[in-house]
C-alpha cells in the first residue's frame, strides 16, 4: 500500500482572518505582495496597464537619474577611462590574433612571438578586468547614488530633471 506524499497534503481547516496566504509561485506574485498590492483580483487588462504605469514611472527615474549622472563633474571623466580601459584590452587582443595569424604556426617556434602574444593576452585580461574593477569602485556609486536620487524626487522635480534634459536635443532640432 502506497502512501500519498507529505507535500500533496492540505490542511484540514482554513487558515484564520490573520493569517495571510501568499502564493508564491511567481517572483512577480511575491514582489508585488511584497509591495502590499493584490494583482490577483485584476482583469488581464487592468494588470497591464498597472505594469505599463510602472514601467512609464520607472522610465521616468531612469531617464532622470541619466541627466543628474551627466550633470555630475566625476562620472564623464570616469566613464572616459572606463572606455580606455575596454579599448586597450580589446586592442591587445586583436592584437594577439594578428600575430598568429601573420607568424601562423611556423611563427610559434620563435621564443620572441610567443613572449610577445603571452604579454598581449596578459595586458588583455589586466586591463579588461581593472575595467570591471573601474566600473565596480568608482562609477558604480555615482549610478546608485544618482538613481537613489532621482528615485527619491518628487513628480515635479523628476518633471525638472527630465525637461534639463531634453533641452539639447530641443535646441539641436530647432537648428
């Protein structure tokens, strides 16, 4: 005689008016009763727009937090290197390529092209990784601390943010 699992077993009672039940089968199901919000008595329609609102606010804050990362006087500069950093690796490596592609195996048993795409494969990964590195130490806070802030801003203000930066391309259109 088979016995049924412990996990196909429900209780014998419901739970009580205190106790709230909380599917969790979806991330999405558990954040938003993170939130506090109740999607489930929700048509298919009056869920999409309540996710598109949510994308639109979340947008907002994105494209606000992209002006005050330009407005910042460290995060161009940073960025600058960041990408130097990236091209010097990617450079290295292509450079490595080259080398056996024009020396070809024959090339191989020469000491001085081996030394020579073992130190372009080395400057590769060293700078690609002080690039991440980079990235991780000092751009990183600025994107957090300027999303954090513009999370924060009030409609009017993210309204502010918005139009400051809209206003190149407003005066680029106009010429």
């Amino acid at each position: 005689m088979a016995r049924k699992s412990t996990s196909s077993a429900k209780p014998a009672r419901p739970a009580g008016g205190s106790v709230r039940v909380v599917p969790a089968t979806a991330k999405a199901k558990r954040a938003a009763a993170e939130r506090g919000e109740d999607l489930s008595n929700l048509s298919k329609e009056e869920k999409k727009a309540r996710k598109a609102e949510l994308r639109r606010e979340e947008d907002r804050i994105y494209t606000a937090s992209s002006q005050l990362m330009k407005e910042d006087e460290d995060y161009p500069r940073y960025r600058r290197i960041w990408w130097v950093l990236l091209v010097i690796g990617i450079l290295a490596l292509i450079g490595t390529w080259v080398l056996l592609a024009v020396l070809g195996q024959d090339g191989m048993a020469d000491k001085g092209a081996q030394t020579a795409q073992f130190a372009l494969i080395v400057a590769a990964y060293a700078a690609i990784i002080v690039a991440f590195i980079f990235d991780f130490i000092k751009i990183r806070p600025i994107r957090n601390a300027c999303r954090d802030k513009a999370a924060g801003m009030t409609a009017a203000k993210l309204d502010d943010v918005i139009a400051r930066s809209m206003a190149p391309k407003d005066k680029k259109q106009g010429k």
